[in-house]
C-alpha cells in the first residue's frame, strides 16, 4: 500500500452542502498529494452520508450513533490514520490548492512544530482573527470577559487572547490555532492523546495546543496560504447555545489547567454569568427602554402637578424626598408589568390605562396608612392623569412608527413544512402580491431535495430558532400538522424577544393567505399565559411564600406521621431555592417548555397512575402552559390535598 503523506479528518454535523463543497476542493489536490479523507458523522439526519457517500468513493465514510462531539469524534479520526501528518479540517471549509503543499513544506522545515494553522478568511474574504490565539490566562480571559479587548485590540496588554495586535501576514509561533484547521505531526498528535473528550465543543483546539506545548513542540501560525471558513454553520443547524458552551469551555480550561487559583476561576465564573445577563438584558432592550420611559414620565408629571398645585415643583417636607419618587416609580412598575406591559410585546394604549389606574389605587391606598406622606391626593390624581396621557401617546407614537416601517419594508417569512398547504400557501401569497418575502422553506424531516415549490429548503424545524435568527424572519408560518403544538409554543416562548409572529395554515390556505397578507392574525399564536413575565413572577413569588411556611410549621406534623423527613425537607427546600414549584409540569425525561419548573403538584397527578400514558401527561402539561391561570394552581392543589386526604 502506498504511503499517505497527509491524513484529513473531518467531523460532521448536518451541513451536507458546506461538507460537499469542501470534499470538492480537497478533491483536485489528490492529483498533487498523497491523501487519505476520513469523514465521522456526528448522527446528521441531513443525509449527509447517505447523499454523499457514492459521489467521492475516495472518502471513508464513519457514521455515528450519536452526537459525541467534536474533540471525541475527531478522535476516531485519528486513530485510524495513517499519514505522516494529520491535518484535523472542519467540514465549512474551502482549502485552496496550495494549502497542502504550503503546510507540509514549513513542518518539514521547523522540526520543532508539533500544530501550525493557517489564515482563515470570512466569505466575505476578512480575516478571522480567532485562527492564531493566545491561552486564556488569567489576564487574557479577564480582558476578554469584561470588554478591555474589544476596546483596546491593538494592545499586547489587553490583546492577548485574539493575538489582534500581531501581523496578519506574518508567519510566528502562537499559543494556540483555530479547530477549524489544525495541521498536526500524526505521532505527536497520538503520543498527547488527541483531543480531551471533557469538551464537547470549542475549548478542545485550544487544550490540544497546550497539552502539545507541554510535550516540548510549538504551535505557529502560517499565513502563506489562507482557506474560506463559514463559520458557526454547524452550530446554526441545532439547538446549542453556542456563547455558553464556548465559555463553559473556557471554564473547563481554567479548572484543567489553572486549578491552583481558585480567584481566577470564580472571577471567570463570575465574568460568563455576567455576560449572559447582559445578552439576556440586551434581548428585552425594547421593553426596558419603554420601562425607563414611562418612569421618568411619571416622575416629571408629578414635578408637574407639584407645581400646578403649591406652585413650585419640591414643594413637599424635605423629609420626602427621594422617597416620593422611589415609591411612585415602583408603584407604576409593578402595575404596568402586572398589566402586561415591557415584557410581552404588546405595548397598548388600554394596558397603560389599566396600569395607571391600578397605580392610582395603590397610591391612594399608601396615603392611608402614611400619613406623613399624605400630602395632596390632588396631585396624585394629577400625577396619575397626567403620566397616563404622555405615556399613552409614546405607544400610540410607537405603533404608528411601527406601522409605516412595516409598509415600508418587507417582511421576511419562513413557511414550516413540505405539505400541499405550503405548496398553495406561497402560490396564494405570490399571486396576491404580499409584502411578504418567503426566503425559504423549513422541513420538518430529513429530505435529500433542496428546494420545494420553488423556494430554497433552508433547514428543518428542529434548528428554526436559528433559522429565524440567521435570514433575520420576521413571520413563520406552520402548515405541518405534525409538529406537537407544545414544540411551537416553547419555540414561540424562545424568539418571543425578537417579536417573531407565528401563523398556522393548516386549511383554507387561499383565505390565510389573504389574511396574512392583510396583516391579520390568523390564528396567530400569542405568547401562553405561563410563558409571561407577570405570571412567572406572581407564580415564583407564591412558591416561595409557600415553601417558606410549610418548612417553618409543618416539619413537626412530618416527624408526628412519621414519614421521612430528609425527603420532606428536599422537596420543598428545592420549591424555596427554584429547582421545582409548589404547583408545575409534570416531570418528563422530554420536555419543550424551556424555563417552566416541574412541580411537586400537578395536573397529570389527578389522573390515576394506570391511566398516565406518555400522551396524555403532554396534552396536560400543554394544557397547563396554555391555559394557566393561578386558580387553575389554587384548583390543582386542592384537588391534589383532596385526593391524597382520601387515599390515606
């Protein structure tokens, strides 16, 4: 057999089309190089295998069972080797005909490399600043973390994780490359072990370069020949949250290899807990923006009625201030969130009445028991009045400006499903004209067709909260019958930031199609009851009025019946710290509803244990999402004492 100069391994996940076009630019090097192509299939249902297979005979194809991860996938890939250097590839990639030969001729030259990598370029042809790294040290991951890096990229100081301070076009030695392309020695690559399998992605290129420095080689960066990378395909085409794995990843370094600081790790912890929350913020900005409105509107309006009523604007005792206007702007927070204002996308003239009366009440309510603040209930009237009116007009100024934007612009749709309902869906929207771009179609199985009734199929519902984010979707429209309506209410309870309308058309179509056009909701699926920020907040805040009394009082009835204590006391210290709820979903090993606590209660429990079937306890739970109310709660744990009273 003739000797292999490079082995590639290539680790797949659902980019069926990425992975060919790169197997093709592999493919006119086999003229030039000795190669040997290993391809491991992470469990795609894209056909990738299957499709692909018997168009380049020349690859050794390795389907997997399961998704096991990029490190341990590529592992397999490694073992099976057999050239004298192993190039690790990822399969969104275009390698360009001199990248082979560039690589093998600098290793052959620098004896004391063990990895190098080359220049990886965007498809927009920029450069990836992520292909030539330094180790996340304490300084460099703290750089990172808290932003000095983007401010100061072109410092050695605060540059050091993205190197962005060095020459892209100059070759020197790095502390790490990017996984993307990785060119390695086959025997020093076996000899540290390949890859950690404690990651399951990101973090393991950068382990793999340190582990390699440890063994006495180095890593460089090789920019005399650059590849096209489409970066973050494969992480679009599922349902990982990408930003937490790559900084759990980052955590899994530090723990690995600077275990003896203990600070570091906490401020590591500490700086990946903080960006979350800021992404998180980031998701409600329209709500919070609103929310910070309508309080200083509500301050200035009771400066305001100040004025209007004792003539000047702090006419109050000194004693009040700031606590006038601490309280009125909790008041009006509390009761515009109660009425379902910031959180739940619909910003409506009516709500701002109903939370300003509501605030109105209180207020008035408050001067009852304080009388040292009872100063005018003219100007709370005043104050309530006025704020209502300027407030009112801020949504009525939004939605009018939100409503010439959408003439102006066209919405962008997704059509969910390859049934005769799509098929007559786009048709009826092309032939009335929508101002509604379908940019493609989402199937909800593996299929080997690309487009259907003319549109593109962009990808498969299980990755749709992807697909929203990436063609920037504004409409989805459901057509397919088959997909659980629980599936769509957690998916529509995940872009619900992005105020992405969902749309069923399961029938009728020509008429749906009309309606939609009209920007008519029809059957147009609203954010469930529990997924609301006010309902969660009511329903946390009674769990853990609940569970606090019942481990304050009922611990001595426990021990009096003579039951387990130590069970007791964990199912309800797990309702007090948010690991449960006093009344919830009924625990299942698959459950869509992201965020929604099991209870030690619940709507399946009423029904007897031989009757439970796996369908009927996901109809209940959907039930229960769909149609919460807190007396259906106050229903279900009474029933629930009722009957556990009767069976004792």
């Amino acid at each position: 057999m003739e000797p292999v100069e490079v082995t590639i391994v290539i680790v797949s996940y659902n980019v069926r089309q990425y992975l060919r076009q790169c197997l093709e630019s592999i493919e006119r090097l086999r003229k030039r190089h000795r190669l040997e192509v290993i391809v491991v299939d992470n469990a795609s249902h894209d056909g990738t295998v299957e499709l692909l297979q018997p168009l380049f005979p020349w690859v050794e194809f390795i389907p997997l069972g399961e998704n096991i991860g990029f490190g341990r996938a590529n592992n397999i890939g490694i073992e099976r080797a057999r050239g004298r250097y192993t190039l690790l590839l990822n399969p969104d990639t275009i390698v360009a005909e001199n990248t082979i030969e560039e690589m093998l001729r600098y290793m052959d030259a620098h004896p004391e490399v063990g990895i190098c990598g080359c220049k990886l370029l965007n498809a927009d042809g920029t450069f990836q600043e992520q292909c030539r790294r330094g180790f996340p040290t304490p300084w460099a991951a703290f750089s990172k973390l808290f932003g000095l890096q983007a401010l100061f990229p072109r410092s050695p100081l605060f540059a050091r994780y993205n190197q962005s301070f060095r020459d892209p076009d100059e070759t020197y030695y790095v502390d790490a490359v990017m996984g993307a392309f990785m060119f390695c020695r086959t025997e020093q690559l076996r000899a540290i072990g390949g890859f950690d399998p404690d990651y399951f992605m990101y973090g393991e290129d950068l382990d793999l370069c340190y582990r390699m420095a440890k063994a006495g080689y180095r890593t460089a960066y090789v920019p005399t020949t650059s590849i096209v990378h489409f970066k973050g395909e494969s992480t679009r085409r599922s349902r990982i949250n990408d930003v937490r794995v790559f900084y759990d990843a980052m955590v899994t370094f530090a723990r690995k290899h600077y275990s003896s600081q203990r600070w570091f790790l906490l401020l590591l912890r500490a700086g990946i807990r903080l960006r979350e929350a800021i992404a998180h913020l980031a998701q409600y900005r329209q709500g919070l923006a609103l929310l910070l409105a309508d309080l200083a509107i509500a301050n200035a309006m009771l400066l305001v009625a100040t004025t209007i009523r004792f003539g000047q604007p702090l006419a109050f005792q000194s004693y009040a201030y700031p606590t006038v206007f601490i309280v009125l702007s909790a008041v009006v927070a509390v009761c515009m969130i109660a009425v379902g204002e910031y959180f739940e996308y619909t910003y409506r003239v009516r709500n701002v009445v109903m939370g300003y009366m509501a605030a109105f009440f209180v207020l008035s309510s408050l001067t009852y028991y304080w009388k040292e603040y009872a100063f005018s209930r003219g100007v709370v009237l005043m104050t309530v009045g006025l704020a209502m009116v300027v407030s009112g007009a801020v949504r009525f100024a939004l939605r009018y400006r939100q409503r010439g934007y959408a003439e102006r612009v066209q919405r962008r749709a997704l059509v969910v499903g390859t049934t005769d309902a799509a098929r007559r869906i786009v048709e009826a929207m092309s032939e009335h004209a929508a101002p509604i771009a379908v940019v493609g179609i989402v199937a909800v199985e593996p299929t080997a067709d690309e487009r259907f009734a003319g549109y593109p199929i962009v990808g498969y519902w299980d990755y749709i909260e992807r697909l929203v984010e990436q063609h920037a979707v504004s409409e989805v429209i459901v057509t397919d019958r088959s997909i659980p309506r629980s599936e769509v209410i957690a998916t529509l309870s995940a872009l619900a930031p992005r105020r992405v309308r969902f749309f069923f058309a399961y029938d009728d179509v020509e008429l749906h199609a009309q309606r939609i056009v009209a920007d008519v909701g029809i059957r147009r699926l609203e954010l469930p009851p529990l997924l609301r920020l006010r309902y969660r907040l009511l329903k946390r805040i009674a769990d853990v009025v609940v569970a606090a009394i019942v481990l304050v009082l009922g611990w001595t009835v426990v021990i009096l019946k003579r039951r387990s204590l130590r069970s007791w006391l964990d199912r309800w210290w797990s309702v007090l710290v948010g690991r449960r709820s006093v009344v919830g979903l009924y625990p299942r090993q698959v459950s869509h509803y992201v965020g929604i606590r099991p209870g030690l209660f619940s709507l399946p429990m009423l029904v007897p244990e031989p009757l439970r079937t796996d369908a009927l306890i996901a109809r209940l739970n959907e039930y229960y999402v769909t149609e919460y109310s807190p007396s259906l709660d106050v229903e279900i744990l009474v029933r629930s004492m009722y009957r556990r009273a009767r069976e004792q």
